[in-house]
C-alpha cells in the first residue's frame, strides 16, 4: 500500500459572493493525496467512458475549478448547474428507489464549441486555463470521473446538500491530479482579470458574432460575447462573456447579464432581465418583462410566463415552467414536467418534484416540498416547511400552517384548513377541527 503524502493547495480566494471574486490572496488548505491509481471499472467509470470528449472535458473543468473555488455552498450550486449540462442526464427514479442516470445520446450531435460551461468564468484566473492545458488525457478523465461522483451526491437531494462530503470528494479526487502541477504556475497567474462593463452601444471589438447572426442597430454586446449562426439580437444589451447559441432570439430591451448562456432556439422577451452567470436552456421561453435573478438555470423545453420573477440559483429542468407574473423564491427548484400557475409566491428553497403542479394564485412559505405527481389546487396557502409527500392531493382554497406534513396519497378537501404541525393521513376534510 502507498502511504499517502499531506501536502497543500492554492485556491483563487472567491469569496463566493454571486460569482464576484474577492481579494487575489491565496489561502492554503491541507489536502492528503495518494498515489493516483488507475481507473476502476466503476459504474461512475463507466458512465465517463460513455460521454463524449466534449462531455468529459465539461465535466472535467467543473471538477477542477470547484477544486479551486474555496466556498462550498456557492460552489455546490454552480458545480450541480454545470455538471447537469455536461452530463445531459436525467433523473429515472421511481418514488424511493435509487437514482439512475442516464445520458441523452441528442446531445452527441450538439457541436462542440456550442456545449455551455456554467461555472462562471467572466472573471476567471488565467490559472484554471494553465492547470487544465498541464493536463494529460488520462488527467482529465480522471477528472471527469471525480465530477461524476461529485454529482451523484448533489443530484440526489440539491436543496440539502452535504457539503462535506462534497468537498471531500473533489479535495480527494481532483487534488492528487491537479496539486502536481501547481508548482510551475506563474504567481500573477492566479489574478483576477478585471469585470469588463458592457459598451453603451455596439460590438465590443472582441466579441465574436458570426456572419450569420443578425444584430439590430442599437444593440450593445460585451467582450468575450459569443453569437453563434442564425441567432437573432434585437436592440438589447449582452454584457461580457454572454454566449448565444444557434437561433436564440433576443428582442428589444432585454439586459442578459455577463457569464449567462442563452441555448439554442431560445426565446428572451422584450424587456426581460436576465441575471449574471444564468443558463437559458435549449428551446426554453422567457417572458416579457420577466426576471432571472443570478445563476439561475433554466433547463431545455422550460419556460417563465410575461411579467414573472425567478430569484437568484433558481432552477427549473426539463419540461417546468411557471405562469404569468409568478415569484419564486431564491433556490427553488421545479423537477421534470412540474408546472407552477400564474400569480403564485413561493418563498425561498421551495422544491417540486417530477409532475407535481401548483394552481393559479396560490402561496407556498419557505422551503416547501412537494413531491411527485402532487397537486396544489389554486388559491391554497402552504406554509412554511410543509412537506406534501407523493401523490397527495391539496384542494382549492386549502390553508395548511407551518410545518405540517400531508401523507403519502392524502386528501386534503377544498377549502379545508390543516394546522401547524399536522401530519395528514388519509382524508381531511372540510369541516374536520
């Protein structure tokens, strides 16, 4: 057996503070790295054989720079946003059995140069670059197989993430490949390039914007922008490091912050914000006068209604939406096929999961769970932590205090008010004390 060695890792000192760095002063941290061995025949393993080269190499540099990211919350929430793009996985869990991942085989036939990289990197230390060019091919899938691991543990459950566990697995798996390297790094190559502002009008000089591609006069793209063929841009402004893909369409007035990803065939509305380091999925909407806060995901086919507010970290895969003039909260997250009607608040770390709905003009508190193929008719109250656990079904009109847990294929009737605290089993009805 070979004894393992402790030895030290630099970071680049992000503060974690909605992708903006803090000072450029390296931090140290003690990190014990073994011999690297070769690649087992895991079932992780096996999944990275399978990707493609882009995939693995996605993958691969969200595993090294959340190496290099010192805050675990921010970087747990930007590594899941990026690794779920690069792995184009979804969820095939049937109530509680175990998750399987499965990848997309469409995605293959996406371009390389079109794949989104969602860690944020407007301002990103020319280091990450110079690390990941040190690497050799074995390196990097090695790499992609520590973000395959690190992803299991964050795609389970995303809104109670062990951060431990998840820094453990990066610090193990991407420090015994990365921390050779760190020696032959320039010092100013861990600082911080400076944010660039977005012209007040026109094409920034080093922004890419292909021959077919259609820009509006009067529209402002930043550095480091890219407009990809058939994308259309409407009298808008795209802040630095802003990627649209193949026919995105952008109409007038819209403000998409730097870092943010705009997929393919997506729509933006006119006069929607979009917030820094955001991801607007393949196909996916976004209303008119709309808002997404920062680091907000938005996977393919979603949508956000006209006048609608998504708070910051957000996240809606495949198939989601929310209706017209809806507020959800920072940190919700909207599961496969789950629908959120119009005029509803949700407060902060609300899930729902695969299929469940809420009706037009309803209220959930903080850190609502509801879980799959669970209804919430219109106009219910849900308070704060209240769980409605699968299939259970919430009526109109329903007001459910703080706490209370509705069961497993429970019935709360129309109109019914459940108190604090109260687990539901079987039927609740209207009149029930």
């Amino acid at each position: 057996m070979t004894t393992a060695t402790r030895v030290r890792k630099r970071d680049t000192g992000e503060a974690g503070n909605k992708g903006e760095f803090g000072s450029v002063e390296r931090r140290e941290a003690d990190v014990v790295v073994g011999a690297t061995a070769p690649a087992a025949n895991t079932p992780d393993a096996q999944l990275a054989s399978r990707l493609t080269t882009s995939q693995r190499d996605e993958l691969a540099r969200a595993a090294l720079q959340a190496y290099v990211q010192p805050d675990d919350t921010f970087c747990a929430d930007t590594f899941l946003a990026s690794s779920t793009l690069a792995l184009a996985v979804h969820d095939e869990r049937d109530e509680d059995a175990s998750a399987s991942f499965v990848t997309r085989p469409a995605l293959e036939s996406v371009p390389d140069d079109l794949l989104a990289r969602d860690i944020p990197v407007r301002r990103r230390p020319a280091a990450i670059e110079e690390l990941w060019g040190a690497l050799d091919v074995d390196e990097r899938r090695a790499l992609a197989e520590t973000g395959v691991r690190a992803h299991r543990l964050l795609a389970d459950d995303p809104e109670w993430v062990d951060t431990e566990r998840f820094t453990a697995e990066i610090d193990d798996g991407a420090g015994r490949i990365v921390i050779p390297h760190l020696s032959s790094l320039r010092d100013d190559a861990w600082a911080v390039p400076p944010d660039d502002e977005p012209p007040l009008e026109g094409i920034d000089p080093h922004a890419l914007v292909s021959q077919r591609a259609r820009v509006e006069e009067g529209a402002a793209i930043g550095s480091g922008a890219v407009i990809a063929p058939g994308a259309r841009i409407g009298r808008s402004t795209l802040c630095a490091d802003v990627h649209a893909g193949i026919g995105a369409r952008v109409h007038d007035g819209v403000l998409v912050g730097p870092g943010s990803t705009l997929g393919a065939s997506s729509r933006v509305g006119s006069h929607a914000r979009v917030g820094a380091d955001s991801s607007v999925g393949l196909r996916s909407r976004v209303g008119k006068s709309s808002s997404l806060g920062a680091r907000t995901i938005m996977g393919p086919g979603t949508w956000v209604g006209d006048h609608a507010r998504l708070g910051d970290g957000a996240w809606l895969t495949e198939g989601s939406g929310i209706g017209r003039g809806t507020v959800l909260g920072p940190r919700a997250t909207l599961s496969t096929g789950a629908h959120v009607g119009a005029g509803v608040r949700a407060g902060g770390s609300c899930k729902l999961e695969k299929a469940s709905s809420v009706g037009d003009a309803a209220t959930l508190g903080y850190r609502v769970r509801v879980r799959k193929d669970a209804p919430i008719g219109a106009g219910a109250f849900i308070g704060d932590r209240v769980l409605v656990d699968l299939r259970g079904n919430v009526g109109e009109g329903v007001r459910i205090g703080d706490g209370a847990q509705i069961g497993k294929d429970a019935v709360v009737e129309a109109g019914a008010n459940v108190p604090a605290g109260t687990i539901v089993t079987g039927t609740w009805k209207k009149d029930q004390a």
